[in-house]
C-alpha cells in the first residue's frame, strides 16, 4: 500500500471517527427508540465502497467502531456497533455491487440502516433474554429516516466531488464517478 492509499485510509478514517463521536453525543433521532442514531459516520463507509472499495470501507468502519466506543467511555457498545455495523455494511456492499441502478444508493442506505437497527435488536434480545420483536416497528421510521439521510448525502458526495477527489476518477461498483445512480 502506497502513502496516498495510506493518507487517504487514515483521512476516511478520522473523518468517520470524527462523525462517530458527535453523534454519541446527540439525542436519539427519535425521542420514543432510544439509542438509534441518524448514521453520519455510515455516510463516510458507504463513499468508501464507491471510491476505494469494500475492504477500504469494512476498515473505516471497523476502526470507528472500535475507537468510538472506547473513546465514548462506552466499550460494551461495541458488541452492538460493530455486529450491525459489518452486517449492514457487507448487505449494502452486495447491494451495491449486484443491483445498483435497479435501485437507488436511498434504498441502499435504507435496507443498510433497516439491517443495523434489527440486528441490534436482536443482539439486545439474546443479552437481556426477551422477546424484543415487538419494538421492531419503532425501528422502520428510524431506518427510513438515516436511510433517507446516509443515502442522499453520499449520493451528493459521490456524485458532486470533483473526479480527482476520487480514487482513479471511477468509483469501485464499476462505473465512471459521473455515471447516474
């Protein structure tokens, strides 16, 4: 790996880290389901998968995680962050890959958040040992929410940025960087 691809790994990186931490911060994105979050570091994974692949993505990802809930004071978080985290990612990375242009990058971060949003789910249920399936209905509007959000601001960023912003001017799902989603 050369020192560009590293500077840009760590620049992805601390971007995300960055994002990760200010929303740690933030309220719920709706005051009645607790802990779910807009995804703004989920904005930053998902660029990476245009324009420096899904390894590249899967790292920033996975160094956000981490580093998050450590930096946070919260480490048992990342049980929870980091499961749905690459569970979400490597479902829109499929997506992406196989049907991107029969669907749109929205419905990409959309189905993406809908996965970490139940996954998380699910993990809480195994921890804690109850049937949480019903609160699976307050976690559509969230997921439509930072679906709608992570999709339409990497979107923008993808399709906005100036080409050289962009790992070799294409972006990694096959297309030309100006190519419509």
């Amino acid at each position: 790996m050369n020192s560009r691809k590293v500077a840009r790994l760590a620049l992805l990186s601390a971007i995300s880290l960055i994002l990760g931490l200010i929303e740690s911060r933030l309220p719920p994105l709706l005051w009645f389901v607790p802990y779910v979050r807009l995804g703004l570091a989920n904005v930053v994974a998902l660029f990476a998968i245009f324009t420096d692949g899904a390894k590249v993505g899967c790292f920033v990802l996975t160094i956000k995680c981490v580093l998050v809930s450590l930096l946070s004071g919260n480490p048992v978080a990342l049980i929870y962050s980091l499961t749905a985290g690459l569970i979400s990612y490597w479902i829109q990375y499929a997506l992406i890959r196989y049907l991107l242009g029969k669907i749109s990058v929205i419905t990409v971060a959309f189905i993406g958040a809908a996965a970490h949003n139940f996954t998380q789910l699910i993990i809480a249920a195994l921890i804690v040992g109850v049937d949480l399936t019903s609160l699976a209905v307050l976690f559509l509007p969230a997921s439509a929410v930072a679906g709608l959000f992570t999709g339409t601001v990497t979107y923008l960023l993808v399709k906005r940025l100036p080409v050289s912003l962009l790992k070799d001017g294409k972006t990694n799902h096959g297309g030309d960087a100006n190519e419509r989603f």
